[in-house]
C-alpha cells in the first residue's frame, strides 16, 4: 500500500492535540484551586462574622481591628474573584483551542481512512487483474492444447 501523504501532518497534529490537552487538564486544575481559595476565603469570612455576632461585645480596640482584618479579607475575596474569572478565561482559551486541533486531527483521520479505501481498492484491481490474467493464460494454454 502507498503511504498516506499527509502522515506527518497528521501526527504532528496529534502531537499537538496532546500537549493541548495536557494544557487543558492543568488550567482545568488551576481553575478548581482557585475556587476552593475562594471558597476557603469566603467561609473564613462567614466563622469571623459569626464570631463577632456571638461574641457579645467587644472592646473598641479589637472591634476596629476586626474591622480592618474584614476589609483585608474582603479585599482577598474581590482578589480572588478575579483569580477564578481569569483561570476560567485560560480554561475556555485552552478548551477552545483543544478542539480546534482535535477538529483538524479528525480532518486528516477522514482524509487518511479515504487514502487507506483507495490503496485497498487498487490492491484489490490489482490482485483481480492478476487472477484475471493468470485464468486467461490457463484457458489459452488449454485452448492450444490438441484435443
């Protein structure tokens, strides 16, 4: 059978279809861990509030510095948040461009399986050519033969 002329492109394709879906798997992990660190902030968020609801007064010293250490966790929050839109931002680049190169590798597999009907094809009038010509050459031999 003749080779695929598009082998190389094919694979090389696939090469790259591979390490852009490596890429997709880590920006998809990064973007779980930067949820769980908002989600962790946010609940940081919830016990200290909950600690001030309960804590039945506080001295005007503590109350202000809890107040401060609120604005900074609200300011990690907002941080966060941030974090989380742009981990998502690289996960659909990386997820758009996965498929973009698994679409052009299915494009080649198409044209590489249509390469591979057509050499079976000539493989298949070849063989029956010679069974055609091998068939002809015992019927003449028979025809010269004297009876």
């Amino acid at each position: 059978m003749g080779v695929f002329p598009l082998q190389v492109l094919l694979e090389h394709s696939r090469h790259r279809m591979e390490a852009a879906e490596r890429l997709l798997r880590m920006t998809k992990r990064k973007e779980e861990q930067a949820n769980q660190q908002l989600l962790a902030l946010r609940g940081y968020k919830l016990e200290y509030q909950s600690r001030l609801a309960g804590s039945g007064g506080m001295d005007i010293v503590l109350l202000r510095d809890f107040y401060a250490f609120m604005v900074k966790l609200d300011s990690a929050i907002a941080h966060q948040d941030g974090e989380v839109v742009k981990a998502h931002a690289h996960w659909q680049a990386a997820r758009q461009a996965w498929m973009e190169l698994r679409q052009k590798v299915k494009a080649y597999e198409v044209l590489a399986q249509r390469h591979d009907s057509q050499e079976r094809l000539k493989q298949e009038k070849r063989e029956q050519r010679l069974t055609d010509e091998a068939a002809l050459h015992k019927h003449a031999a028979r025809q010269e033969e004297p009876h």
